[in-house]
C-alpha cells in the first residue's frame, strides 16, 4: 500500500497544504521517488539524514505547484534506516525509508 501523509503549515497568511506525499519503493535499493500535490509553487530543501542524525543528501528545488515527483539517488547510501525531510516556506514533512543491500 502507498504511504500517504497529510502535512498542513502556515506560508504568510494563507496555509499551504503539501498532500498525497508518497516516498517509495520503501525499502528502496538504488533509487527513491518522492511524489506529492502542492497548491502552489515554493523553494524548499530535500536532507537525508542517517540514523545518527548525520546530513547524508542535500537537495534544493523549487516545488512547482500541482503534481511533482522527484527521483532520488540512493545508491550512494549506506544500507540500514534513514529520514528524508522536505522544507522550506515554514512547510515540514519528514519520511522514515529503508536502504536495502544491493
């Protein structure tokens, strides 16, 4: 089954709601993808951490509004359990994945 969150945060005075986040195949061996609904278009910042709280992977994009999907490179990362947070604008959403042996 799709792993579904709903995030709401506050962007100025209006709340901007990040919906249908998906992160998959999870576990993941070589790449993930990171698909979710943006009503708007915002800058953010995509980290992985290790369980360490360690910064494996830094990312900026800008988040179109509408559908996105990004594919992330996985295959640099060590195997074992890791968080993927998206931000930016005052928008949080964090995302437990597993990297699998390959």
């Amino acid at each position: 089954l799709p792993d579904f969150i709903l995030a709401r945060e506050l962007l100025s005075d209006s709340a901007l709601v990040i919906e249908q986040v998906q992160l998959f195949p999870n576990p993941c061996r070589e790449y993930l993808m990171l698909r979710y609904f943006s009503p708007e278009t915002v800058y953010a910042d995509i980290e992985i951490y290790d369980l360490q709280s360690k910064l494996i992977m830094h990312k900026k994009l800008m988040i179109e509004q509408g559908f996105n999907e990004i594919n992330l490179n996985t295959s640099e990362l060590r195997n074992g359990m890791h968080l993927l947070r998206l931000t930016g604008n005052q928008l949080s959403i964090r995302k437990t994945f597993l990297k699998e042996i390959d």
